[in-house]
C-alpha cells in the first residue's frame, strides 16, 4: 500500500461501538470492568486508550515499525528511550541536535550515570573512535536542528550493530514521509510529533516506533510506569494531522526549495543551510537518503543585528520557537532553541548569533518570499 493510504486507514478502522468513521476521542481515566479480572482490554487510560492505540498505530506503520508508542512530548520520548541504557553504559551522541535533545543529556541524564560523547556523525571516522567498552547506543539526528548536517544511517547502523549499539534516529525533520530510518537499519525512530506529524501547531507530543520486541515492551512499560502519556485529545490531533502528511510535506518541500534558493543568491545572506542546494556538502547522500528536503532552513546573516533585523522585520512569518506547521515560523537558534549548548560548541557547529532558521510553511510562496525579502532590505 502507499504511504497515503496507510497514513489515511492505519489504525483508522470505523469504531466498533458506533461506526464512527473518525476515531473517537475516549476522554476517560477508567473503563467498567464486567467481573474481576475481566475487561474488555482496557483498565486505566495511563495504560491503554483507544484513541492514542490507534495513532500507535498508524505511525508505526508509517515508520516501517511493528510498535510504536506515543507520549506527552517529544523530550518524553526521548527521554523514555534513553531509559533503555543503564548507569555506567555510554552513548554516544551527534554533535547537533535540538538543544533540549543535549540539555537532557548533560543535565539530567548525566546525574543518573549515563555517561555519553558528542560525535560528528557525518564522519563515519570519527564516530568510530568515540565507541567506548560500554557504549550502548548511538543517537543521531538527520537532518539536524538546525544547521541541517545530514548522517549516514545506513554506515551508521552498520558500524554500530559490529558494536553491540542500538541505533535510534530523531526523524522529526523529515517525518517518515521523507525518511524511514528503519529502512537503514536504525533500530529506534524518535519523533517531537508538535512538528510535522501533527502539523498545525496546535499539539505538543512525542513517538517512538521500533521493531525489537524486547525494547518494545520496555518502552510500553516505560510509558505506563512513568506515565508520560499523549493525552486523547493530542491523539485525535495527531491523528487527524498526518492524514494529511503526504499532502503538506509536498508543499513545505516544494517551498522550501524555493526559499532556500532564493536565500542562496540573495546579497544580504551570507550562508544557507539546506541539503536540497546543491551546494549542500552532503547533497548527495541526502538524495539517496531522503525522498525530499523539507521546509526547514537556516542561513547565516552576518551578525546578531542583521539577525534580529530579520526576525523582527518580517511580517507574515511569525518570530517563534517550534517548526513543521503550516505557517511560516522564523527563530533565532543561538538564544532560543539552542540557548543550553555552550557557546563554543554553537558556535564550532555553525550556530552562530547571526544564524537564522525558518520552518517554511506551506503559504502561497511568493508572499514568503516578498516577506523575507523585505526584512532582509
Ligand atoms: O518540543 P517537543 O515536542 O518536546 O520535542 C522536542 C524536539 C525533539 N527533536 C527535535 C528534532 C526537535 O526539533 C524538538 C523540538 N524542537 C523545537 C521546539 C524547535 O523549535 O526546534
């Protein structure tokens, strides 16, 4: 079946109860047992919901995946995956990723033993040498927030399965409309669904969608024990929005094409950061890789003032964090999403006080492009 089909029916069977061809939302804590010990599946809505059953559902089978898992946000997924490496193992970490991504690492994870290195994982070379005895995990990001480096899955998940290492891709870039990483044998799929899988701007949330059935029964009762759940409500949300996906990435990738090469020639950016330009230094890779380039990209101003001369000059993109919506979104990476990074770090990674990045919606795009053309003047 394609990707439009299953993103339509997975998981969205008419309800059993009803017919209703919209999954309902089960706005419920408990559910009537009949006897002791005898349900009809479901006991507490921590544990099981039929609305967030069929989004796991369905973007499981988006991803290429036998389970996936929805919870509160997409830093709680994260979170929940990170939950499969005890104190003492090692992961090893791409040296760009949304700066919560590395916040939760250095400041949260780092106090319960998990010990973990930043890599450039773009240089199989040098991921390589950060592989410890106890390394247990390599966590990428590709494209990357924001200065969009892309990652060899495939060399990656080679190298890291002669090591013993799960593999697990942040894929919230690409949504698994551009990108199955499964495909490439990365073993753990990541996504912050507040992007593109929901789409609207309307819904923070999170996904996990893996094969190995002893990981997944670890993320279930992971998700049930900690309780970092996706309420029914940002399920239905969810679930209505990648209905949609293949439509709205269409569009945010046909103007984001348009915006990055507009960006390219204009005299007042100095760098564009996009890996559908041919100037990409891994175009080539993310062609092979990817099935297109998306809506986000960033570009480089100069310095803080042009920057913020951009960002508040602009008049139909809104100055804000998130991305993967339907309207333009334009943010600063130095001292919003990216503010916990050390300087030096941002700074080696290309996230600069003049680094500017757009979540390219799906507007008619010349009025993006008269937009920015007239902050940039
Ligand atoms: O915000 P939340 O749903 O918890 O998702 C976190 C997250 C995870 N992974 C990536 C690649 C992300 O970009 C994010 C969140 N990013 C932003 C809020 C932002 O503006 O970049």
């Amino acid at each position: 079946m394609g990707f439009s089909t299953i993103a339509i029916h997975a998981g969205n069977e008419p309800d059993i109860a009803t017919g209703a061809v919209s999954v309902p939302i089960y706005q419920t804590s408990t559910y009537a047992q009949d006897a002791l010990g005898k349900h009809k599946g479901y006991e507490y809505a921590r544990t099981q919901n039929p609305t967030r059953a069929a989004l796991e559902k369905n973007i499981a089978a988006l991803e290429n995946a036998k389970f996936g898992y929805a919870f509160a946000s997409g830093m709680s997924a994260i979170d929940a995956v990170l939950k499969l490496v005890k104190a003492g193992e090692h992961v090893i970490l791409g040296d760009n990723t949304y700066g919560g991504t590395y916040r939760l690492f250095n400041r949260i994870l780092s106090n319960y033993g998990v010990e973990f290195d930043l890599a450039d994982t773009t240089d199989a070379a040098n991921l390589e040498s950060a592989f410890r005895p106890n390394t247990k995990m390599v966590f990428v990001e590709t494209p990357t927030n924001p200065v969009m480096t892309v990652t060899d899955l495939q060399a990656v998940s080679d190298l890291a399965h002669g090591r013993g290492a799960t593999v697990v891709c942040d894929n919230t870039f690409m949504s698994p409309y551009f990108q199955q990483p499964i495909n490439f044998g990365v073993d753990i799929v990541v996504h912050s669904t507040t992007k593109y899988l929901n789409g609207h701007s309307d819904s923070v949330g999170g996904f996990v969608a893996l094969n190995d059935e002893t990981d997944a029964e670890w993320i279930k009762f992971v998700q049930n024990g900690i309780g970092a759940i996706l309420s029914p409500f940002d399920s239905f949300l969810v679930l209505r929005g990648t209905k949609t996906l293949a439509v709205r990435m269409e569009a945010h990738d046909k103007n984001g094409r348009i915006v990055a090469n507009f960006l390219a020639e204009h005299p007042g950016v100095k760098k564009v950061y996009y890996p559908g330009l041919v100037s990409h230094p891994q175009h080539e890779l993310a062609k092979r890789q990817q099935t297109g380039f998306g809506g986000m990209v960033a570009f480089e101003t100069g310095s803080l003032d042009n920057a913020k001369k951009v960002l508040e000059g602009v008049k139909l993109c809104t100055l804000g964090e998130s991305l993967g919506g339907v309207e333009s979104l334009i943010s600063h990476p130095a001292t919003m999403t990216h503010a916990s990074v050390p300087a030096e770090t941002r700074e080696k990674l290309g996230i600069t006080d003049g680094l500017v990045r757009i979540s390219v919606g799906i507007e008619d795009v010349e009025d993006i492009i008269e937009d920015l053309d007239q902050a940039l003047s």
